[in-house]
C-alpha cells in the first residue's frame, strides 16, 4: 500500500471501491508501526478511545510510549514561537511553568538550550504515570531533577504562572477551558503549541502513535478561543505550525494543513 492515506479526489472517481478500500486501511493502521496515522471520526472522546482495536494499548501511559522522545532534545522550527513568549513570561518574572503532556521535560531540555533560564525558574510537568516516573529518572541522569519535576495530576499546576502546552492538548478526555476550571489560582499565562485546529469543526479521532492509540481531540479554532476567553483572558497572539499536519482517510473536508499556536494572558 504505497499511500496509505489516499487522496480524496481518487476516490470520488472510484465510489464502489469505497467500502474495500475502508476495510485494507484499517488492516494497515491495526499493524502499522506509523506514528502519524489516523482512522474515523467521532462524537466523543469516549467513542474515539473505544474504537481503538486491540494490537497495541490505548494510552500514552506504558513504558513503550515513555520512550519515544528521549532523543527529541532539541528545538524544532515550530517552536519558536512558543519560546518566544516562554522567554517574555521570564523577564516579566515569571517563574514556576507547568508543562501539560511534556514527556519526559522535552521542552526544557530544548528550551534551555536556546534560552538563558534563570536560576529560579522551576518547570514541572503532568503526563501519564509511565511516562513521569522515566522522566523522573531521566532528569536525575541529566543532573536537573532540582529545577524538573514531574507529576500525573493536573491539580498540582495549581498556582504556575505559565500552562504550556505543546502538541498535548488533543489527547487529553477535557478541553483545556474545562481544565482551568478545575484551578483555584489559575495561570498568569498560557502558551500553547502545535494543536490540532480545525477553521470550523470541533470532532475526535483516532491516532496511532506507533506505541499505542490514543482518542484525538480536533477544535474549531474561534470554540477554543472563545472558551478560553470566557475563563478569563486576553488573546496575545496566534500561529501557524506548518510541519504538522492530519491526514483522516475517507473523512472529506476534515484533514489539516498545519496546527496552531497562541498565547494568552488573564486579565
């Protein structure tokens, strides 16, 4: 199977062929070890997670999907825009950042490459259970467990004065207004990178991630504004993410061409 995705113009021209070649795509995304495959839509995130087929697990949270990024240390061309506003929350005195869905503080890592952290600055990040427990260990091999810190609990970003999050959001059961609802002291700042937006759609999907499934959160781009808004804060800024794109076979009108970006501030 050359292209596993196939194109939509293709296969308006052959609407017999639909049904089998629906059927040879699902063959291929049970066994396929792809990270970026894709397969339906759905109502919910409840409906994404139960269509997952049984070859792999259904989450993030397993010692396989623990290792993914070890080697993804570095900055990507994405995520300047997002270090930017890091790097303004720090000279404005910010100081404590909470990293939603970091793995194992790959952001840190990169960041502090490229950015001069101050000696203050304490950046702890909320994953999956697997996945915190090898970050843990991995920032003591890296001599920074002082300054990262790791937790499964969102609660506990509780009083950060930045919520990052990069290309975490989709995979989380909550949308990111429904999570600060669940903060008493909420964050000055929210810096969010590389999230799947659609201009008018809000759905779910399916994801494989070569280590597991995982249900897929896609939002039209003025619901999440505007919820985020209504909890509290003040649009700065919004990009585009070109590198990353979704393709869902035999889902017309519903693939993305690039994520997103933003950063607020409560006002």
């Amino acid at each position: 199977m050359n292209d596993p995705t196939l194109t939509q113009a293709w296969m308006a021209r052959v609407p017999l062929l639909r049904g089998w070649l629906e059927r040879r795509y699902d063959r291929y995304f049970e066994t396929c070890s792809d990270k970026q495959l894709f397969r339906g839509v759905f109502d919910s995130f409840d409906a994404a997670h139960a269509s997952a087929p049984a070859t792999k697990p259904h989450s993030y949270d397993n010692a396989a999907s623990a290792e993914l990024y070890l080697l993804r240390l570095r900055a990507d061309e994405h995520d300047y825009p997002a270090l930017y506003w890091v790097s303004r929350a720090f000279a404005d005195g910010m100081r404590s950042v909470f990293d939603v869905g970091g793995s194992v503080g790959i952001k840190y890592f990169a960041y502090s490459r490229l950015l001069p952290f101050p000696d203050d600055v304490r950046w702890k990040v909320q994953d999956m259970p697997a996945v915190s427990e090898r970050g843990r260990a991995f920032a003591t091999e890296h001599g920074v467990a002082d300054r990262l810190s790791f937790t499964s609990r969102f609660e506990d970003g509780d009083g950060s004065d930045v919520l990052f999050a990069s290309g975490a959001l989709q995979y989380l059961p909550s949308s990111l207004a429904e999570l600060l609802g669940r903060l008493q002291r909420p964050p000055r700042r929210i810096v969010v990178n590389t999230t799947a937006m659609h201009p008018t759609r809000s759905f779910f999907t399916l994801n494989s991630i070569g280590t597991a499934y995982c249900a897929y959160r896609v939002q039209a781009h003025g619901q999440f504004v505007r919820e985020v808004t209504q909890a509290g804060y003040t649009l700065r800024d919004h990009w585009r993410n070109p590198a990353k794109y979704m393709r869902i076979p035999f889902a017309e009108g519903l693939d993305l061409d690039t994520y997103s970006g933003y950063c607020f501030d409560r006002r």
